[in-house]
C-alpha cells in the first residue's frame, strides 16, 4: 500500500508560536486542539475515511480476522468465582451480548442471581464501563460507577440487592472509586479535579442530600493523586495518596467513617510506600532505604513502631504483599522471572512458589479476607491461557480451579522462550519472543515487536487469543521488557526516567536490530499503546530505519507541548516521570525526543495509529498533529493511517465485539503491509 493510491488528507496550517525558556516554539497544528471547532471534526472525519479507504483495500482481510479471534472466544464464558463474605461472584457472558452479567450465589450448587446485567445498562448507548462494584457488608446492597462517555468521569449508583431497583440520588462525576463503610449505611467515594486528579474524599450517608455530603480530605499538592481501599481486615478505609514516585497512606476507621485521617506514612520524594492491615498488625512495603522494597511490620496500637519482617534484597524485587491472619504471601522478581513467596510469621514455614507459567505473568487476585486459609493468584503466559490458582496453607499444595477456555487452541504447537538483545550501553535487554512451531520461519518470517517502558510497569508476557491469528501466520510475536518498566527491578525503571528516558527507547531499537541482525527474522512491525505510543513516536522519529513499519495506540506523542500545559490531565503529577520543561535542563531533554518536535524530511516507513475522541489520558490531537505534521514532512509516499473513534475514551471500545474488531484491524493492517495474508 502507498499513500499515492487514494487521497490523502491534507491539514491546513496555522501560525503559532510560544516562547519557552528563550526557545520560540512554532506549532502550526495547534487548531487541531479545539474539539468543538467544525473544521475540525471536518478534518477528523476526513482522516477516518481515508483510515476506511485504505483497510478496504486489505479485501476481507480484518473481517477475517474478526471472525478468526470470534471463533477462539467462548462467547458463553464464565469467569472464575471470587469468595467474599458468604457469597461466590463472578460474571458470565452470552453469546451475541457485548458485555457480561454480574451474577452471586451462595455456593457452587445453588441458584444463581443475577446483581447486573450490564447489556441493559448499556442498551442506547454507545459506550458503557462499569469501574467496579461494591456489595455491602450484609450483602444486601451494591455500588457500582458507570461511565457512557469514555471520559472516565463515572456515576455512583446504588441498587437495593433484594429488589434489584435502584434507589437514592445518582452521584455525578465522581472517579469510580468508593467504599462502603463498615455497617452499610455510608459510603466513601473521591472526586476529581478540573484536570480530572482524584483529589478530595467525601463520605456519603445514604438518605441524606449528596450536596450535604462529608468532605473528609482533599489533596491539594498536584502531584499527587487520591485513591481508597478497603483493609482485607474490614477494619480500616486506606486512603492512599500517590504520586508517580512516591506515595504514603493513612486510615479511616470503617466504624467511625467522619474521624480525621490517622497517617501511617508520610510523604517524602522518592518514598514509596503501600500499607496494609490482617492478624492485628498493620504491614508496609516501602523502599526507604530499599531500593527493591522491604516488608515492615507495627502492632495494631496508638504507638506504632515499625520493624522489619522482610529485608531488602539487592537481587529481588517485592513486586507485591498478601497479609492474611495465619500466613503472608510476597510477589518476587528474581532475573526477570516471577516467583510467589509464602510464609508464616514466624518463619516456621517458607517456601517459594514457582509460577505454573514459564515467563509468564503472576497476580494476586481475589483475595478478599484476611482469615481464608489460601492464596489466590493467576497466572498466564504468551501460550498458557489465564488460570486462577489456590495454594492451601493446611495442605501446604497448589490446585488449579479455572482456566479460560479458547476454541480451537492447542498451547503444544508454540513455543514461547526468553532471549536478550545487548542495548547500546552494553545492558542485555530480556525479550520474551513466541511463535508457531510448523509456521515460523527463522530469518524469513517476520515480528511483530512490542514494548512500554514506563512508570515502573512491568510488561510481562500475557496470553492473546487474538494474537493466534499472528503466530498462525508465521509471525513472530516479540515482548521487550526495556528500561522504564520493573522487569529486572527498580533500578531498571530508574535509569528509563526522566534524564535517563532515552534508555528506554535506545533499548527498544536494539531489540528491533537484533531481531533481524541475529538472523531471528525477517520484517519487522513495532508496536506501543499511551506511553508505550511515546516509546513508538521516538524510535519512529530517531530511527525509522530499524524497522519496518510502525503502530501506536492512544499515543502520547506531542509530548514536550502536553508537559508545558499544566491544565490537562496527568501533566503535572506527570512531572516525577518525564520532568518539568519549564526547567530548562528538563525543556531541553524533552524536547530532544518528543516525537511531534522530531518529524523531519526524511523517510518513514507505514505507520498504524488508533486514537479516541474522549480519551481524557492522551487527548486525541496529539496523534491527529503528529500525522498531519509527518504527512506534511516526509520524502516518501509510504502509507499511514489514523482511525479516530468518537465514542469511546483511553481503553478503546467498551463492548467486546467491537473491541476484537479494533484488534482485527491492527493486524490486518501489520499483515497486509508485512505478511502473508
């Protein structure tokens, strides 16, 4: 395909200029930035036709594929049952619906009720998420928050469980995150700021006016962000107040929901902290003095005193911490693979739990009370489909109890393996790459590369049954696990920050490189979503030459002008991560790899980009000025393409047949640009 074929899109310029630093800085596309302006909607709807003349030109390819990931789904797919208070939860689908039901019941054998059904919540909307839902204590009542926008402000709305009406005021534009107090007649909920920050708690009484409605605390320092848990206890509300480098927390007593928040940390740059609270104690995994994090401990009292439990260790990171009454559980990286850890407080018992998934990932999950006698985790990997495990602490063993069903699979015909591309400075960069045994061709086939590379997110492997329709196709699906993730510990994210970010992008053209230079395979497509679009826009802009073609999701790519506007979402508690260009040192680094700033004339390879209208994350301008700008630049006449969905925000389509559709296009155009259809 090549852009010479069909019209394309061309984006009027604008004078626009804006000194910083004592740098005049030109941005000829800033009008793209006025989302009620008809020129332009006009211009997006143009870059949506062009997107839909191109992928038409791929023939049945995407419906292909759609059908292909479709016929993989078990479209009547129950998910694993989560123990919480007497009751098992769990949601199921039915075939042709687009989203699930919500369903509880007393046990496995007894009769089944259905708490939502989010089909007909959604029903005439085109968007619909639910950001979680909440049962009362006494299991008679629920919360849940519904966004129909995709701008992530959600509505806290309650249901009576008995009669399965609603009741009370619907409360607006909140964050989606709340928690009932311990009797079941309040409950806790943040809301945002103008820039959409979670950064004031209130408490709500049900029965009362929610304008009347408790404020309880309000963060007013901008780097930091609100949140609230419950203790698996059910004693305390954690209400967390996080930053992108540090965070501290303090507690609510359920039972007394309007008392002053009682601190257990404190907030200090570079500290992070998470507390919790089981057996009488309150338990901190914080990296004071431990880069790779310790396990502290206090006794339940008006003095707390920390001591240490677990000790820091320069060679394992504590990636997580399950406190139950009788026993503890630790989330450990250990040479980029993960182990769990279990415990008794005494030491009496230890052991370490090899995952059942090779180079996979682990999460705990589900673990709702304090005195269960089990550790519940899943674990998945590129070719083991998503399973929940239980470890007993009676029987000291491990059972699986679900495992997520996909049609027509096979898991002994791939094979997934881990390799290590030496970086520019000498760092050998782990790769988890995985293929179809008969399909795969070394040297010839070509790779579909992914990599993020931010916050300290750890992109460990995950099973895709879309990607089936890759790896059948004789593609190799490659994960890089560069710097700016946790992959190989703390360390790892720190040198992929700030004044070190371009590790984080150097690291990913060497994978790219070795990939064809070690003979491993033939073409290669590179891939990133949000930050990991960031990862995309730099090496596309620094080195179009590694590879061969490009795709970004909701790409963050107007990077250095984003950072300088301290009235959008995300920028300035974004500061710890990428830095401040107000400051020169910070204006100058930024701006030396934002990718929008980096466009010049030269040639690129095709290029895939999806982005979102209500995306309140990475707004949607960014990748719309990128495309206009590099359509504008480049030597060549190789295709790009920008889809741009108006009705949906960050995470894409909220129903999951569209959501396979969106796959289904991504790879048809990777295919049909580098493979075989």
């Amino acid at each position: 395909m090549n852009d010479q074929k069909i019209s394309v899109p061309v984006a009027k310029t604008k004078e626009y200029t804006e000194e910083v630093n004592g740098v005049i800085l030109s941005d000829p596309y800033r009008w793209l930035q006025d989302k009620e302006s008809p020129a332009v909607r006009s211009y997006i709807d143009e870059e949506n036709a062009y997107a839909e003349a191109v992928m038409s030109e791929t023939g049945s390819l995407r419906q292909d594929i759609f059908e292909e990931i479709k016929a993989r789904l078990d479209e009547n797919e129950t998910s694993a049952p989560v123990k919480d208070r007497g009751w098992l939860y769990y949601h199921r689908y039915e075939e042709g619906k687009s989203y699930p039901i919500y369903c509880r019941k007393k046990s496995a054998d007894a009769e089944e009720e259905v708490i939502l059904d989010q089909n007909e919540l959604a029903e005439g909307e085109d968007f619909c998420s639910i950001s979680q839902m909440r049962i009362s204590p006494d299991g008679s009542k629920m919360l849940y928050g519904a966004d129909f926008a995709g701008d992530e402000y959600f509505e806290i709305i309650s249901v009576d469980l008995n009669t399965g009406e609603e009741y009370g005021e619907i409360i607006g534009k909140t964050t989606g995150d709340f928690e009932w107090d311990a009797d079941g007649k309040g409950f806790f909920y943040t809301v945002p700021d103008d820039t959409r920050r979670p950064y004031s708690l209130f408490y709500h009484r049900e029965g009362t006016d929610p304008e009347r409605d408790v404020r309880l605390y309000s963060e007013e320092d901008c780097e930091y962000g609100l949140y609230i848990a419950r203790a698996k206890s059910g004693k305390y509300l954690f209400v967390i107040l996080g930053a992108n480098d540090s965070s501290h927390s303090g507690i609510i007593p359920l039972g007394d929901p309007e008392a002053d928040i009682r601190f257990l940390s404190y907030k200090r740059k570079g500290i992070d902290t998470t507390v919790y609270h089981a057996c009488g104690r309150f338990f901190m995994r914080t990296n004071e003095d431990a880069e790779n994090f310790k396990i502290m401990y206090a006794e339940d009292n008006e003095a707390i005193e920390w001591k240490e439990l677990i000790a820091h260790n320069e060679n394992i990171l504590i990636d997580d911490f399950e406190p139950f009454d009788s026993f503890a559980a630790l989330k450990i990286r250990e040479n980029g693979e993960l182990k769990a850890r279990v415990f008794t407080y005494d030491f009496e018992f230890d052991s370490v739990i090899d995952i059942p998934a090779k180079y996979g990932s682990l999460d705990f999950t589900g673990n709702k009370s304090s005195d269960a006698g089990f550790l519940r985790f899943s674990c998945q990997s590129n070719i083991n489909p998503p399973a929940v495990y239980e470890w007993d602490f009676g029987t000291k063993s491990l059972s699986k109890t679900w495992e997520k069903k996909v049609n027509g699979y096979d898991p002994s015909l791939y094979s997934c393996e881990r390799i290590f591309a030496p970086s520019h400075d000498g760092k050998q960069i782990p790769m988890t790459i995985v293929y179809r045994k008969d399909a795969f061709k070394k040297g010839e086939s070509p790779c579909f590369l992914m990599g993020y590379g931010a916050y300290g997110y750890s992109y460990d492997p995950s099973f895709s049954s879309a990607w089936i329709s890759m790896l059948d196709r004789g593609f190799l699906c490659a994960t890089a696990h560069i710097r700016g993730g946790e992959e190989m510990g703390r360390k790892w994210y720190l040198d992929g920050k700030l004044l070190n970010k371009k590790n984080t992008f150097l690291d990913f053209i060497s994978c790219a490189e070795y990939v064809k230079k070690s003979g491993l395979a033939g073409k290669t497509a590179v891939y990133g979503r949000s930050a990991g679009g960031l990862l995309i826009g730099a090496v596309y802009t620094m080195r179009p030459d590694a590879f061969d073609m490009a795709a970004a999701e909701v790409p963050f790519v107007d990077a250095l002008n984003t950072m300088l506007d301290e009235s959008l979402p995300l920028t300035v508690g974004e500061f710890n991560e990428w830095g401040n260009p107000r400051d020169p040192k910070y204006f100058e680094y930024i701006r030396s790899y934002s990718p929008y700033d980096n466009i010049k004339a030269t040639e690129y390879p095709p290029l895939y980009m999806y982005s979102a209208l209500n995306d309140t994350r990475v707004m949607y301008w960014e990748p719309l000025k990128f495309m206009a700008k590099l359509r504008k630049t480049r030597t060549d006449s190789n295709v790009s393409i920008l889809s741009l969905a108006k009705t949906c925000g960050h995470f894409g389509a909220s129903g999951r047949y569209d959501g396979i559709m969106e796959k289904a296009q991504l790879f048809a155009f990777v295919i049909s640009t580098i493979g075989r259809k």
